[in-house]
C-alpha cells in the first residue's frame, strides 16, 4: 500500500477504496478558522451535541484581525466562549495562521484532520491526511460523524535529485500546476515519493501540499520519516511520530516525475495560479510591491532566509516591502535571535502573524500595481485592488525583487546561498492556547451584535420547477468571484442577510437584487465552477438570494459538497456544446425533477422548447440531503 491508502483503510467507516466511490473516513482532528468558523460553530450548536467527539478540535483566529468596527472582535469572543463550551481549544488572534501553527504544534503523522479551509492540506507535509471542507462538514466531524469524499485516484510524484541554490519548495508546486493546471488535481491524492524527499524539511514539504489546493486536488501527502521526526523533535513533541512510508512494491494510478536538478525558479503570472512562466522570461518587470507570508510561506526558515539576504541591504526604494511570520513561535524566534533586526534595517514593513494581505485584509497594492506575493492565490481583485497585477513566487525570487525593485531571477543576482541553520530545539510556549475547562457546562456563549442565528431553510426542489437564468458565467469560477473576501466584506461572515449583498458583487454588480426578484434562479457555469476557498458562504449566499441549481460543465470538491449540505442542486451538461444554448433570462423547466432524480431516470431541461440532457452524480446520501432541504435540516429530521 501506498502512504495514503494506509490511512485511508485505518480510517474507513463507509464504502469501499475503489475510484469513484463514496467513502466515510473517521476524523481523529478538526481545526477552524474565524471566518468560516463562526458558520461552524453555530451549524454545531444547533446539532445539539454537548460536546466535541473528535480526539482533537481547534479554533484559530487569523483571518479576520483587522478590527476597523466591533464586528471582527465580536466573532472573536463568540469563538473564545463557544470554544470552551463545547471542549475546543481556542487559538487568539496573534498567534499566528491556523495552517502554520497547526504543523508547528497539534498535528500528528497517520492522523486524519478536516479543516473549515481549504488549505488544510498543508497537514500532509507532516503525514496527515488532511482535507479542507465545508464548515458544516466540519461541525459533522465534530459531533462524531464520519466525513465523505469520492475515492479519489493516488498520483504519485517522483521527486528525482535535489533543488539547485536559489531554486526552492515553491517551484516545485509551482512546476506540478504549470504541468496539471487549475483543474488538473480533482479527484486525485499527490503523494510524494523519490530521493528528492529526502532532501525537503517538513515546512518545505508543507508549501508544497499547501498549494495542492491550487490543482483542486482531494489532498497531498508525504511518507513521515526521519525528517518529520527530527521536525517534532525540535518542537519537543517526538512523541507524536509514527513512520508512515509506502511499501517497497505500492502500486499507484498515475504517476508524475519532477526533476528537481533542473528545476528553475518559476513564478506563477496574473490571474491564476496555474499561469506559471520561468523568472528568467520575466526579468525586468517593475515591481510596485513584495510580500513574504501566508500558510505557503511564512516558516522560520523562510524568514530566516529573509534575514540573511537583507542583511546590511536596503529594499528598492520604488517597492513596498512586507512580512508576516506565520505564527508567533516564528515571530518570537526572529526577535531572539535578532534575525529581525536585519529584516526591520532593511525597510521592510513587519506586519501581525496572520492571514492579512493574503486575504485582501490591508496592503492592498496601488492601482495597476505589480505585486509579488510569495502566496498561493493570484485570483483578479484578491489583493483588494482590482486592477493590480498579482504574481506568486518563492521567498527567493521575492527578495531578488525587493532589492531590484524589477523580477529578477535570484540565481541571476545572488552568489552563494546562505545557509540557513535552524536552531536545535524551537521556543514553545503553548500558554497562548486556551484550553477548555472541566466543568464546560458552564461557560456561557456571547454573541455579540455582529453574530446572526442561522435561517432555516426549506426544501428548494418541487417536483416541476420553473427556474430563470439569473448569470451566466465561464470557467474556472473561483469563490473569491462568488463571494468576495477584503477587509470590506470579511467582518459580514456571521451575518447572512448582510454578506448576501456582494454576491457575485465584482462579476456583475446587479445580481444580488436581480436574483432576490427572481427567486427561483438557476446559474449557467463553465469547468471547475467553486474552485479556490472553502467559504461556505459562496453556497449559503446564493442559497439566501434564492438560487436553486447550478448548471456547470463541472464543479470543484469542495465547493460541489457545499452546495449539496445547502441544497442547491449540482446539474452538469451531459454534452458541453449546450452551454452556449442557454442566455441569461432564459425560462428553464424541469419537469417532474425530485421523482426523476428519486429513480435515477435522467433529466432534460426544457429551454425554449429545446431540451438538453443534464447529469446528477449524487449518491443516496447526497439525494436525501438535497431532498430535506440541506444537511442540517437531514441531521435533524434523521436523529427525531
Ligand atoms: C482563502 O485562502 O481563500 C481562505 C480565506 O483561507 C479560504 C477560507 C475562507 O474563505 O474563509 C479558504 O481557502 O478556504
Ligand atoms: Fe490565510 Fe491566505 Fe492561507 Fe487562506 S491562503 S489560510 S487567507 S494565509
């Protein structure tokens, strides 16, 4: 067996491991975010459950820090409350990014953990199977119940030789989405093999399964060896490690080999992050702003790497220069080892260990700016400036540019590497964890104004439906197109009615109201619709304003099983020439559809008296929940 079907087959609760199948893995580790965590919370509230059933659950404030009104700070101490109500433990704001902190102090080699993010992911650096999901996903994993994905297919990825200096972990990922694309992970596990391995820290594993969310794979995964060991050792929890590693003769579906010998610093160009073009066929572009952070980049040995290269320079003077360490263990161990200093000297502007820019929450660049980002996401508007031109890079290339003020190759520029020499043991502090108490009962929840209970929704699907076509849309629809994130519109998380309101606000600023009119809307989508985040509210918005199915070529995981916990009904075109058929506006009927779909019996949709064969692929489960109306309405009507 390989490393990922080992701990699927640990973990298999339902259904068997052959491709295309549904599967209920057991989830030992739950983690949330603010922004997708306060959904989750009151999605488990309102299950009832009196405490969490998972052998570990975490809430991490890092993405809404910005408090410019009461609203984040309200989210923030509904979180802290809920949390020791229901035997969570509760990360503060400032501790730093779920993703980081998470491999830095809670995950386990062999576990599985779900996340309500999608980078979630990035757990495989240290041998976790990790997912991101839906916040109701999540709350499910936390009240016990098993999480579903389709068995996906197991790629593995021979990493043959060793990175060349000034070439890093970030290429690497980078290399596999200029070679897979955007759409080309679905429905697939990366597990990575090969002598390269051998040659990759765990955080350089972790941006690399980190980013796997960009080629919309289920996840992405490393054996745990002796490096993960000597990883835990020094955050002085060795007693986590268990070695996982593929057997001699595991057998794979596909298979992909990076060279790393020859690999040369990429960047990953605007909008997307499969655009991805050699720095060298880049050089000389002017550079307005640079960034070293997110949970791609921001370990301790990213920004010990910043300090060396800064040392004793001065950052262009035409380019804003920004870091945000990813969690306050790395923060601390820049202060006290003075590698700060180098980085503050050097002109850098040193920012709160969080999500921030990566997320639009401040820095966002000027207009038609050029800003290089050592992120993941290049998605047009994300900075928080519309017509800024993103591009995604390594530390590396980032640094080379901050001193040109141009793209610069970094093997072009520098000499030798420094190197980077991680200290034996890391500083531990985890008083900066809440921990529940014993007598959690008592704790009483605060939900401040900013915190809106949760609509009950009815069943969308009549048995003849009349749907009106409210947009019209192409491919690769991201969620940040769906619904926007920004310092604007993040703090409206908790409050449904109010986030309804940019839905789709940057494609087509009527819809909100066009779609509220129409009430019973259906959209018309292109491949891969939904890709990106795992914000819930990309479903539940829609949901509010009355969308009742999607019709797309196809959808992202994530989102496709967002849709289905909120009811909206995932239809795809059986033959992709019909997409162009339909306008917006149009009238489409689709006769007898919950009988239909009950008996399995195909569906066509009527549209000007033409009909057009649409797909479902939904198992029982999925039906029975769509049925009811979303799956907080099945839980409920199933546990009476
Ligand atoms: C993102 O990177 O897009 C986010 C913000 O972390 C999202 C979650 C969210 O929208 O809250 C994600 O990746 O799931
Ligand atoms: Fe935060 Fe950005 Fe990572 Fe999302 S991708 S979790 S916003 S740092």
């Amino acid at each position: 067996m390989n490393v990922a079907k080992k701990i699927i087959s640990q973990h298999l609760v339902n259904g068997k491991m052959e491709i295309g199948y549904e599967i209920g893995l057991k989830i030992d580790q739950t983690l949330t975010q603010d922004a997708t965590g306060t959904m989750a919370y009151l999605q488990f509230e309102a299950m009832g459950v009196p405490k969490v059933k998972t052998k570990l659950s975490i809430s991490y404030i890092d993405h809404n820090t910005l408090q410019s009104s009461f609203e984040n700070a309200d989210d923030h101490k509904f979180l802290q409350t809920i949390a020791a109500k229901y035997g969570i433990i509760f990360s503060s704001a400032g501790n730093g990014i779920c993703h980081q902190i998470h491999l830095e102090r809670f995950g386990v080699p062999g576990m599985t953990l779900i996340g309500s993010d999608s980078h979630t992911p990035t757990g495989g650096g240290i041998g976790m199977l990790a997912f991101g999901a839906g916040g109701l996903d999540v709350a499910c994993a936390m009240a016990g119940q098993p999480f579903y994905i389709t068995m996906p297919k197991i790629v593995k990825v021979n990493l043959k030789g060793r990175l060349r200096d000034w070439v890093s972990a970030k290429d690497i990922i980078l290399e596999l989405l200029r070679l897979q694309g955007v759409k080309g992970g679905r429905g697939k596990i990366y597990e990575f093999s090969g002598e390269g391995v051998k040659t990759l820290s765990v955080p350089e594993r972790a941006t690399i399964t980190n980013m796997g969310a960009e080629l919309g794979a289920t996840t992405s995964i490393f054996p745990s060896d002796d490096i993960t060991k000597d990883f835990l050792e020094k955050q002085g929890r060795e007693a986590s490690w268990i070695r996982i590693e593929s057997e001699e003769n595991a057998t794979y579906d596909e298979k992909i080999e990076i060279n790393l010998n020859t690999l040369d610093p990429l960047i990953a160009a605007p909008h997307m992050p499969d655009n991805v073009k050699k720095v060298k066929d880049l050089e000389g572009i002017k550079v307005d702003q640079v960034g070293i952070g997110s949970c791609t980049n921001s370990s301790l040995a990213d920004m010990i790497l910043t300090s060396e290269v800064l040392k004793g320079k001065k950052i262009n003077k035409d380019v804003s220069f920004f870091i945000s360490p990813g969690s306050r263990q790395v923060l601390t161990m820049l202060s006290y080892s003075n590698a700060l200093f180098n980085i503050i000297e050097s002109g850098a502007r040193i920012l709160e260990s969080a999500c921030g820019p990566c997320i639009g929450m401040g820095q966002a660049p000027r207009s038609n700016a050029v800003s290089l980002r050592t992120f993941n996401r290049n998605f047009e508007g994300r900075s928080g400036t519309r017509d800024a031109q993103v591009y995604l890079c390594s530390p590396e290339v980032a640094l080379a540019t901050a001193l040109t003020g141009k793209i610069t190759d970094p093997m072009n520029y520098f000499n030798i590497k420094p190197l980077i020499k991680l200290p034996e043991k890391f500083f531990v502090d985890d008083a900066h964890f809440q921990l529940p108490p014993i007598d959690n009962l008592q704790v009483k929840v605060i939900k401040g104004p900013n915190i809106k209970s949760l609509e009950e929704f009815t069943p969308l699907v009549d048995n003849n439906l009349y749907a009106k076509v409210v947009l019209k849309v192409g491919d690769n629809i991201s969620t940040d197109h769906i619904l926007p994130a920004g310092a604007k519109i993040l703090p409206l998380r908790s409050n449904l009615p109010a986030i309804s309101e940019y839905t789709f606000a940057a494609v087509d600023k009527n819809f909100a109201t066009r779609a509220k009119l129409t009430s019973n809307g259906v959209i018309i989508a292109g491949e891969n619709y939904g890709q990106g985040s795992s914000r819930e509210h990309a479903a539940l918005a829609p949901r509010y304003l009355g969308i009742k199915i999607i019709l797309a070529k196809s959808f992202a995981r994530i989102h496709l099983a967002n849709l289905i916990n909120f009811g909206i009904l995932p239809l795809t075109f059986d033959n992709f020439l019909d997409y162009t058929k339909i306008k917006l506006d149009n009238g489409i009927n689709f006769d007898n559809i919950r009988n239909i779909i009950k008996e399995d019996k195909p569906i066509y949709a009527n549209i000007n008296n033409t009909k057009i064969k649409v797909n479902y692929n939904l198992t029982q489960r999925q039906k029975d929940i769509i049925f009811a109306g979303g799956l907080l309405n099945w839980i409920k009507k199933t546990n009476n």
